[in-house]
C-alpha cells in the first residue's frame, strides 16, 4: 500500500488537514499491510484543474524557498508532481516488508 499524506501529518495536529492525515496513517498501520509505504511530501508543484490562488503563489517562490531550505527544514521543499509520481512508481515494484515513512530526501 501507498499513501501519499502531508509533511507535518501527525494525529494529534491542531491543523485539520494535517490532522486528518496523520490519523489516516495510524488507521492505516494498523490494518496490517505487509509493506506500507507513506510519502509525506510538502507543496506539490505541477499543474492543476482548480484554482488555488495561494498555492499558486506558493510555487512561484518554490525554488527561491528550497534552496534555503537546509537541515531538517530539508523536508519542508516543494517537490514536483512528475517526481511524486516516479517516487510511486518505483515503490510499486518494492519487495521487501516493512513501514516505512519518507520525507523530502527519501
């Protein structure tokens, strides 16, 4: 199983979203899976159907705000769609068993 949640998600978050998120993957944890695999992507930047005028805002500083992103801010850079996508692709094809949880580096 593959889950893309939310850099941040935790289940006692006080933000909803981030909150929602971190209870999926503890719901998900539980249910047994022999390999779950949990992206915790920050700003997802590729195209849209919907207009989000923030987010859009977001992604234009994208790439001045990565690169001051440095430590464990690392987690926090906006990664491309295209490169979430390859990302599961490859972890489709994973073997081994386990949970696992992977940020930015990962």
């Amino acid at each position: 199983m593959i889950m893309v949640s939310s850099v941040g998600a935790a289940s006692g978050a006080k933000n909803f979203y981030l909150r929602t998120k971190g209870e999926t993957e503890v719901h998900l944890r539980k249910l047994g899976f022999d390999r779950l695999d949990v992206l915790q992507p920050s700003l997802l930047v590729g195209k849209r159907r919907e207009s989000r005028p923030l987010e859009r805002l977001a992604t234009f500083f994208a790439p001045v705000m990565n690169l001051l992103l440095h430590g464990k801010a690392r987690r926090f850079r906006a990664i491309r769609t295209s490169d979430l996508a390859e990302t599961i692709l490859a972890l489709a094809h994973e073997r081994p068993a386990g949970k696992f949880v992977l940020e930015y580096d990962a």
